[in-house]
C-alpha cells in the first residue's frame, strides 16, 4: 500500500472516531492516535484534523491537547470557534483551558470497547 493511501485510510479512521466524541466531552490528540494502533502519532492526527473539511461534519473542536488547551483554534474559521463550539455544548472553557478536564475527558480505548 502506497504512503499516501495509508495515510487517506488512518485520517478516515481518524474521522470515524472524532464522531463518536459525545457532545460536551472532549479527548486528546494522543488518546486518538492510541486507539488506532498508533502511539506517538498526535501529530498525524492533528494533521488529518486541519485537513477535514468543514461540510464533513466532524466535531474536531472536541479534541484538544493533553492537558486539556485548544490546541487547534488557530485552524478553525474563526479565532474563537472551537472555545464557541465546546461553550455551546455546556463545556467550560478559561483562558483556552477546558475546565473539569478529567471529567469531560472521553477516552476511546475505554469508551469503545
């Protein structure tokens, strides 16, 4: 299989699992990248993110870092879309912090049995 095909497979499995994040929870880039085989691949997985496109519906603004920062605004349409996005779902969010991190944290390895 080609580089560029094995990467199209993991950003679509990538996709699959942002869309499984329930509304007003929130999981990592790295909690992602070892769900699917592949820790140590935060990075890839926030490649596939700014990737997506918009109409594909995929909640990216769900994953943040791994303390819990919104990471990733700065690819978002609008400075303050994913902080609007995440407030909108009753998530708490100061100084672009998600406050109650390890409440709201979604982790797909146990989540998804």
């Amino acid at each position: 299989m080609s580089e560029s095909k094995k990467k199209e497979n993991f950003f679509e499995d990538v996709y699959a699992v942002v869309r499984l994040i329930p509304e007003g929870r929130v999981t990592s880039y790295g909690a992602i990248a070892s769900y699917l085989g592949a820790k140590g691949s935060a990075r890839m997985v926030g490649w596939a993110l700014i990737a997506s496109h918009p109409a594909t519906q995929i909640p990216a603004h769900r994953v943040v870092n791994r303390v819990g920062m919104l990471t990733g605004k700065q690819h978002f349409d609008e400075p303050n879309a994913m902080q609007q996005r995440l407030e909108a779902e009753g998530v708490r969010v100061e100084n672009e912090q998600v406050m109650d991190f390890d409440k709201l944290f979604w982790d797909p390895t146990k989540e998804l049995l």
